[in-house]
C-alpha cells in the first residue's frame, strides 16, 4: 500500500509540472490587447479632413462680409466633413470594440461638434478672432487624434 501512495504522490506531482508547463507556454503565445490597432485609412482620412478644414477656415477668415465667405455659399462643406467624420467614427468604433476605454472614437465624436459649432458661428456675423479661436480648438483636436494615431503606429 506504500508503494501505491508514492507512485500517486509521483502521478500528481508529473501532472502538476505538465499542467503548469502548459499554462506557461499559452501565456507566451497569449495576446493581451488594450488599445486599438493602427488603420492607414483612418491615418490619412484625418489628415485630408485637417488639411481641408484648416483651408476652409483661412477661406473664410479671408472672405469675412463677402459672399464667397457666407454660409449658404459654404453650407456643403458642414455635411460633406460631418459625413466622414461619421464614417472615422464608424470605423473607430470598430478598431476598438470591446475596449473599456475608447479615446479614438471619443476624439472623433468631439471633432463632430466642433463642426456643429463651427457651423452655428458661420451662420452668424464671423469675426477674424472668432475664426482664430475655432481654429485652434481645431488643431487642438486634431493633434490628440493624431497623437494617438502615432502612438498605435
């Protein structure tokens, strides 16, 4: 009877040691993701937004009291920039489902209503300081976006 416990004492021990062995080397390969991937698309897609949106600004700064500067005559670019804000925000949605914390498609809802704003200021009389203002809460925006975007690259 001795000897049956030593060799269950041996049995577990080897089950134990090719437990943990296992559990060891699936930790190796284990993936562990807490932030979302970078996406060229995305990347580029904010790039173009700044760059037009910095020029639509500079455009109306420069046409204050003139109809190339006035709302209607501009009106397109609200919906045309909301619209691929919409789609960033879609696809930031997708990069970092399942995370707790989601800063890239925070971001990008926040730049949503920085155009909202920018809008209902357009639709007022515009001022150089007001515009200067915007602008700057824009690049604001834009350099945490692309902040982030460095960080996930």
């Amino acid at each position: 009877m001795k000897y049956l416990r030593v060799n269950l004492n041996q049995y577990s021990m080897y089950l134990l040691v090719l437990i943990m062995s296992l559990a060891i080397s699936a930790c190796g390969t284990l993936k562990v993701k807490l932030v979302g991937e970078y996406d060229d698309i995305v990347d580029k897609s904010v790039h173009q937004l700044e760059s037009n949106t910095t020029a639509f600004i500079t455009k109306l700064s420069n046409n204050i009291g003139l109809d190339d500067g006035s709302y209607e005559n501009n009106k397109n670019f609200y919906s045309e920039a909301k619209g691929e804000i919409k789609a960033l925000i879609t696809r930031a949605e997708f990069l970092e489902d399942g995370f707790k914390r989601t800063p890239l498609t925070d971001n990008f809802k926040e730049l949503l209503k920085q155009y909202d704003d920018l809008e209902v200021l357009h639709q007022t009389p515009l001022s150089k300081e007001a515009l200067a203002k915007a602008q700057e809460a824009f690049d604001q925006s834009f350099r945490a976006i692309v902040k982030h975007l460095v960080f996930l690259k």
